[in-house]
C-alpha cells in the first residue's frame, strides 16, 4: 500500500503532466496562429505592391491618352 507521501508526490506528477500538456498545446496553437498572421502579412505586402503597379500603370495610360488628344488635336 502506497504511503500517503508516495500518493501525493504520485498527483503532483500527474498535475504537473497534465498541465505540460496544456502548455504545449497552447504554445501549438499561439505558433499557428503567427504562422497564419505572417502568411496575412506577406499577402497584404503583395497586394500592396500590385497596387502601386496598377497605380503607375494607370497613370501612364492618362498620360498617353492627353498626348493622343493633343495629336488629334493638331
């Protein structure tokens, strides 16, 4: 039969077992979820960039559609 000491020291392993095992899967989950938010942060970042491009790309198109004008015009 177990001594009470032995039975207790027994529950404090169990305790600090179980509460490992939380830990760990709270840390699994924290990392998924910078994972998530970096893979949201380089997606914003492309976004960014394809914006600007579209922006030049919009302003060049104005540009030669004034100079196509100011020929006819001629």
């Amino acid at each position: 039969m177990a001594t009470l000491e032995e039975e207790l020291e027994e529950k404090q392993s169990n305790s600090e077992t179980a509460q490992r095992t939380k830990v760990k899967g709270k840390i699994a989950t924290l990392e998924a979820k910078i994972a998530n938010l970096e893979e949201q942060l380089e997606n914003e970042g492309k976004e960014r960039l394809q914006q600007k491009a579209n922006q030049k790309m919009d302003k060049k198109i104005k540009e030669l559609t004034m100079n196509i004008e100011d020929e006819r015009r001629k």
